[in-house]
C-alpha cells in the first residue's frame, strides 16, 4: 500500500514539476524576445524597416543601417550548406538506416553524434587551417562565401544524418516486405519506398539545419571575411547577420546597438519561420503513416 501511494505521489508531482519547466522555458523565451525586440525598436522607427532590411550600406559612423548585404550573405552561405549537405545527409542516413553492417553503424553513429557535440569555434579553427587555404588556392583571399558554405555543411550533417534516420527507420516494416514481395530489388525498395515514405522527416531535418545554419556566428567570422557587401560569387567575401552582431556587438552604443538587436530580431523571426515549417513537414508525416 505504501508502494502504491509514493508512486501516485511521485507521478503526480513529476507532472507539475515538468510543468514549471515547460512554464520557466517559455517565459525565458519570451522575455528574450521581448527584450530584444524593445532594444530593437528604435532602430526601425528612425531608419525606418524598408530602409533598414532592404538598404545597401552599413556604416554606422555615419548612420546609414541597410542590412540587405547580410541578409544575401546569411542565404548565400546557408544555400551553398544545404546544396552541399543534403546528398551527404540523406545518403548517409540511408547508409546508417538499411546498408551498413552492425559493426559498421555501432561504429559511425557514435560518431555522427559526437560532431553535434564539438564547439562551433572548433569548426571555424579547422576551416581557417585547412578549407580557407584550399579555396585560395582557386582565387581570392580565400575567405569567401565557398568556405563559409563547406564549414556551414560540416556543422549541419549531424542534424540531417540523424534525423532522417530516425524517419527512415519509422517507416512500417511491412512498407519493406510488401516492396521485396513484390520483386523489387533492396536499392529499388530504398529509393522508391522508404525515402518517399521517410519524406516529410527528411524534409524536417533540412529545414532544421538550415536554421541552425542561418544562425551561426563564430565559424562565420573566422572563414567568411565579413566585409558587408553583396557577394558577386563564391569566392567573394561577405558577412552573415549573426555574424554582423557578433563582429560589433562589443563596440556599439546608442543607435548602432539598437541595430544590432534589430538585426537579431529579424534573425529571430527567420528562424522561427523555418522551425515552424519544421514542425508542419514533421506533423504531415505523422499523420501519413
């Protein structure tokens, strides 16, 4: 009897104290958002929001706030990820999901977590030793939007592989079994049943790394040059807007600083864009299977 009262005890206290977590989580989020958009504020009153998204120059000694050239480069940087990331991705999840051997996954899976794991100034470190010196050698400075995409690639895998793994081994067995059946061969069952069956959680996961990528900062200012201006191609110099924030953060005072949270809230508000088509394509997929 004593059992039984302590675990209904338990249960039902467990239920509130998650429920104070989830409160505290949303509160915290809200408060940020709150906050940067009230510091923000007054950047889009005196330059004006059209002025300030779609304007060409950024020079705040002299007041003029145009964030467009972060805004090209954020999606320049964040295309060439994806464009990257996603046949490497998807191919690599199909891999860990229905070809490699055990021994094989036990071994790589461990390792695709690990490198959610390792700080984004790692990643930057590596860029600038390694890719920065390779994309030189093509033309330019060699801090450009290409090695921006191929260190923003690296950093987005983890996310893709193992996400769409998990939606390719969601799939119902017997989508499998019926496909082998009926004489289709195991790459034709991948290719032409699971993956499309897998599709909303694939999708999911690229629209998830894509926030993560239009997000990140410190890699960014070590590999992409961050010069603020429309890139003329890959292997021009550019600068992102978390980049942008975190470049002059340190220094701004008065309207500049009010810029900078302006440019935070329009990355807010980009990223809560792509999550939620994240949570659609992942509620879709749900519903089909």
């Amino acid at each position: 009897m004593y059992r039984i009262v302590s675990r209904y005890f338990v249960d039902r206290n467990a239920k509130y104290l998650v429920l104070v977590c989830a409160s505290i989580s949303f509160i915290i989020l809200a408060a940020i958002a709150i906050f940067t958009l009230r510091e923000g504020l007054p950047a889009f009153q005196q330059v004006g929001w059209i002025d300030f998204i779609f304007g060409t120059e950024w020079r705040p000694t002299l007041d003029k706030f145009g964030i467009a050239p972060m805004i090209v480069g954020s999606l320049a940087v964040t295309l060439g990820a994806m464009i990257l990331a996603i046949p490497l991705g998807v191919g690599c999840a199909v891999l860990l999901a229905e070809v490699a051997p055990a021994r094989v996954r036990n071994l790589l899976r461990p390792a695709v977590e690990l490198l959610v794991g390792i700080p984004s100034v790692v990643y930057g470190l590596v860029g600038m030793l390694l890719v920065v010196p390779v994309v030189r050698q093509i033309g330019g400075t060699g801090y450009s939007v290409a090695a921006g995409a191929i260190v923003l690639m690296a950093m987005v895998l983890p996310t893709i592989i193992s996400i769409s793994e998990d939606s390719i081994r969601t799939v119902p067995r017997r989508y499998k079994e019926g496909s082998l059946a009926l004489g289709a061969t195991h790459w034709q069952t991948i290719r032409h049943v699971l993956i499309p069956a897998a599709r909303s959680g694939i999708v999911a996961s690229i629209i998830l790394g894509i926030g993560r990528a239009i997000g990140e900062a410190m890699a960014m200012i070590m590999v992409i040059g961050n010069a603020v201006q429309i890139p003329a191609s890959l292997l021009d110099s550019t600068r992102t807007l978390a980049g942008g924030i975190a470049v002059e953060i340190t220094y701004a005072g008065g309207l500049h600083e009010n810029a900078l949270f302006a440019i935070g809230v329009v990355l807010f508000i980009l990223i809560m864009i792509i999550n939620s088509f994240a949570l659609i394509a992942m509620r879709r997929g749900r519903e089909h299977t």
